[in-house]
C-alpha cells in the first residue's frame, strides 16, 4: 500500500525537504524535535489514510486558506496525504463521476477514512437551502459520518455556524455537532483557520492515528491553548497602558495596542498571534487593525467589531452593558431622592403636628 | 435560625436597651467588602475605559498592568473573605445566617416583610424594632446582593483564569464558565452588566441604612462598627 511518503517522493519531493517539513510540524504541534523522527516514520511506513472533504453552506474560505499553506511543501504535502478521495470543489471530476468516486470511498474504506466538513448543513426546509449532489446536504453529511473514523470541523461554520447561522438565521445553520453525535469531532475555528493549524492537524491525526487532546469546546489545545492577546507582539503596550485612540493617531502610528479600538485579542483563541499568516507575514493586529474574534463562537452577534464594551442585542441596536446598567442606576438614584424627599417631608409634618417629642419617629 | 426578627414579639425583650448582633467576623467582612467593592468598581470601570495612554518607552509603564492587579488582588480578597464569611455562618450567631437563610415559609417572616414594605411606601409610620435586618433588608441581601456577588467571583475568576493559563486552579474550577456564556466577550458583558446590579444595591443600601439611622430609634450605621444595635426608648 502507498504510504504518504511515497506520494510525496513520486511529486518529486526531495527527502530533505520531507524532513523540514516534518521538524515544522513537529515544533507547531508543540511536541519537541523528538516527534520529528517519528512524524518522519510514520509518513514512511504507514499507509495513505483516505480524506473525504465535504462542503456545505460555507464561501470555501477554509480551502482557500488551506491551498495557501505557508509551508513550500505543506499544500503538496497535504493535499497528497488528504489525496482527496472526494472534494467537490478541487477534484478534477465532477457531477457522477465525482459522487461515484465518494461512494467509492466509502465502502472501501468503511470505518477507516477521516472526514472534514468545511461549512454547515442549514436544516431548515428540510436541509433544501443546501442542495449537493441533488440531495440535501444535511443527509449527504449524516451518510458519510456514518462509517468515518473521525471527523474535522473546518472553520468557525463547521465549529459555531458563522455568518449564515447569524441572527436571524433563516436557513437554520447549525454547527455539525449538532447533526452529528456518535463520532469524535475536531473544531478547528477561524473564519478562515490558519492554513498551518489546518495541516498540522490532520499531520497529527495521521501520524499519530487520534485525535489531538481537545479543550473544553472541543478544539485541539496546542493552537486554541490561549489567547491573542497571551502571545501578542502589542502586549507590553497594553500592559503598560498605550492605546490607540483613533485610527491613524500618534499610537496608531507607534503600534499600540488596539484594546480600545475594540480588539477582540483578549476574547479569542487562536495561534495568530504566533503562527501569524501567510508565510509568517503578518496578521490582522500586526497590520494595525484589532482581531475580530473570528474563531469565536457567534462572533457575528457579539456587536461591533470596534467596540470594547460590546452591545447586548436583547435590549436594542444601541444598548451596552453601561446604558443599561447606567439607566437602572440612575432611575434607583432618583427613586433614592424622592423617597429621601418624602421622608423628610412626612416627618416634617409629623413634627410639625405634634412638636418635637422624644420619639424622632413622630410617635 | 432566625424565624422573624421583631425584638418586640418577645416580651422579654421589653425593656431591651442593646443587643449585640453583628460579631467581629461579619464587621470585618462588611468593611472588606465595602473596601473591595470600592477598588473593584473603580479599576473595574478604568479596564472596561482605560485611561489617557502614557508616553514613552512602554517598558518604562506598567500603568494598565497596576490596574489590573489591584482589580484582581481586590477580586481575591473579596472572594476570600466571603469564604470565611459563609464559615461564619456556621459557627456565628443567628443574625450571621441571616444573609443566607431567608425564612420564606415563615408567616410572620411574610407579616412583617408586608408591613415593612408598607411603611416604606409612607402607608404608616414603622412601629417595630428589629434586631438584625429588617426583611426587607434580609430580602435584598439574600436575593440581591450574595447571588450577584457570587455571580461577580464566578464569572470573574473564569475571566482571570483566561490569563492564568489552562490547567490553572481557577481554569479547572471555573474555566466551564465560559462556554457556558457561549464565549469570553459574553463573560465580559455580564460581568459589566452584574457590576450594576452591585451599585444599584450600593446607593439603596446606603440610603436604607442613613434613612434608618435618621428617622428610628434604634442604631444602624453604629452597629457595623461597635455591634452592637441600640434601642434609644
């Protein structure tokens, strides 16, 4: 049987590369250059685990991302380790050809292939706001669960739901653990992942047959451990209190930290901050715009990205934790002054009717 | 327990000049509180609106990062001393329990929390001396302020144990927290919007026990100080 290695030495691969990307990947999983050996040997000697890819509702951003892996090697890598037995939007074939050859998949490899869903299966109308292969999404993703070792939630549709499944939601998105309930699922948020984080965790599943150990919402902990804010570069800016102000001011221009511009760093986690995009360039705070929060759950409904003190939706368009609280404070302060006023009122009369008694409740 | 908290439905109590309620323990913990709710609201408010920034070297500042340590050294204060205030309440007096233990299936509980309510709306003047808090006060207390205080440590430490890392002491205790909300920036918005609650309470219960000082008899503001409630007729 073919192994990763032999695919990737057939694209003409040299070894040496192989290794480097093997010593990447084992330093972004966090494993130490120990694992590099045995990531190297498990590509040698193991064979090729198949990787249906499926789309639902969803803009293919996490593909996009994915193809653009910074690594030279990690989209030939992948994309030959995935080998895409089945990925509608890039395999070659199309129509039946493509659906025979997800069948195909199937029952070859019955209880043995892993499959990521990249977007969302929309349940209302019976799934019909996702048509794929002339069925409703929602059933083309329960069929091919059914028999899957495990399955990888790409991107924050997949994980939360995302923009479709926003307020009001009239298609009904829901996330995939929702339809999906007796297979382990990996979230993998972000809208889109980091093209790294996505190939490092299926290198890691394949290498070592499991999944990555999961935090309490289920995505892997060596890229969703901690925040943006834990590992970024404007941290001593925050700590030291320098905040951008506006747009384009003097700390716009100095980087300062974008707390009150409404960075969303300190509520989200991701790797950005340390894998940073596209080949280690730059990443949206480090071009001076705060994060959005994207890999957050429903991070489309939180308010404004530029807030701090975010809305709350409940109480209208404008309302925020202060305007609220602020309101219920004042009105309890004014009630405070008229009682107050009453009172004085009252024992002013009562004291008044019966002068001044020992009892300064007008006993 | 404390059924009802008239003195004067026991007639024993006829000619009670001073009564001592509130042991040094639950003094103690009242100024902590007051003291820490204080820092907490403050530095709360300046890390939701940070101030001015500061100029230079940021290794030179540490200005946002004193905040934030003040709000947390305030937070684990506050969480402590709450901690031996709820063991005090097993081993103090009566009137110690009275901020967990609300006698709701008590008739002259009700009686005189209806009669309270009524003199507060001016439908008669207050007759009756209490020892430890009137019902109405125990009311806001017990459903007021102790369930927004434990909702501030809870969702607090979750958010503090964003910082502390996973596997921290507070991430395995109240890391649950945040999925729970849905997410951290939720956290955030209800612990904003619970620091309200806590002030709201703050100016009615400042005004409540002035207004009481003022218009009764019987000590208030004095008894969380030396303990003891005087009854000056």
């Amino acid at each position: 049987m073919e192994t990763f290695y032999d695919v990737l030495r057939r694209q003409g691969i040299t070894r040496r590369s192989f290794l480097k990307f093997c010593s990447l990947t084992a330093t972004s999983l966090g494993l130490g250059s120990y694992f590099a050996p045995r990531i190297a040997h498990a590509l040698e000697t193991k064979p090729r685990t198949p990787v249906i890819w499926l789309h639902g509702l969803e803009c293919t951003c996490c593909s996009e991302s994915f193809i653009r892996s910074a690594h030279p090697l990690a989209k030939d890598v992948v994309l030959s380790m995935l080998s895409l037995d089945y990925d509608d939007t890039l395999m070659a074939s199309a129509g039946l050809q493509a659906q025979a050859c997800l069948d195909e998949t199937i029952a070859k490899y019955k209880g043995n292939y892993i499959l990521a869903v990249e977007g969302n299966p929309p349940l209302n109308e019976d799934g019909m706001y996702c048509i794929t292969g002339g069925k409703p999404f929602v059933e083309e993703l329960k069929r091919v669960a059914k028999d899957a070792k495990a399955v990888i939630a790409w991107g924050a549709c997949a994980s939360w739901g995302c923009v479709q499944a926003a307020k009001p939601n009239p298609t009904h998105a829901v996330p995939i653990d929702k339809v999906i309930f007796d297979k382990p699922i990996i979230k993998v948020p972000g809208c889109p992942p980091i093209a790294e984080v996505m190939t490092a965790v299926v290198t890691y599943m394949l290498t070592f047959d499991r999944l990555p150990e999961l935090d309490r919402q289920g995505r892997p902990k060596m890229f969703y451990g901690q925040r943006i804010h834990d590992k970024c570069y404007r941290r001593p800016h925050f700590d030291a209190g320098q905040f951008v102000e506006s747009w384009d001011d003097e700390g716009a221009r100095k980087g300062y930290c974008l707390y009150k511009m409404g960075c969303k760093g300190p509520t989200t986690y991701n790797a950005c901050s340390t894998t940073r995009w596209n080949d280690g360039v730059s990443f949206p705070i480090g071009s001076g715009h705060g994060c959005i929060g994207c890999s957050e759950d429903g991070f489309w409904d939180k308010g404004s990205f530029y807030d701090r003190v975010t809305g709350i939706k409940q109480f209208g368009i404008e309302a925020n934790a202060d305007k609220i609280g602020g309101t219920l404070a004042a009105v309890t302060a004014a009630g405070v002054a008229v009682h107050a006023g009453i009172t004085a009122l009252t024992r002013a009369k009562l004291n008044h009717g019966k002068g001044f008694g020992k009892d300064g409740s007008g006993e | 327990m404390l059924l009802h908290n008239s003195v004067d439905t026991d007639p024993r109590n006829k000619d009670l000049k001073s009564i001592y309620i509130y042991e040094a323990p639950v003094r103690l913990w009242h100024w902590v509180m007051f003291i820490a709710i204080a820092v907490l609201i403050v530095t709360g408010l300046l890390i939701a609106y940070p101030p001015p920034s500061t100029n230079g070297e940021a290794s030179a500042h540490f200005m946002f990062g004193y905040i934030r340590f003040a709000h947390f050294t305030a937070g684990y204060t506050l969480a402590v001393s709450w901690l031996l205030r709820i063991y005090w309440a097993f081993v103090g007096n009566d009137y110690s329990r009275q901020l967990f233990l609300v006698p709701i299936f008590n008739r002259i509980w009700w009686q005189e929390f209806l009669y309270d309510v009524k003199s507060y709306l001016f439908l008669h003047v207050r007759e009756i001396k209490y020892s430890g808090h009137n019902p109405m006060a125990q009311a806001a207390m017990a459903f007021m302020f102790t369930p927004a205080a434990f909702f501030m440590m809870i969702t607090g430490f979750a958010m503090y144990s964003e910082g502390a890392g996973k596997g921290s002491w507070s991430d395995k205790v109240f890391g649950w927290v945040i999925p729970l909300f849905g997410q951290s920036q939720d956290v955030h918005t209800w612990h904003h919007l619970c620091m309200w609650v806590i002030v709201m309470f703050v100016i009615v219960h400042t005004y409540m026990v002035m207004r009481q000082d003022v218009t009764t008899r019987e000590s208030i503001v004095s008894t969380m100080v030396s303990g003891y409630r005087t009854f000056k007729d």
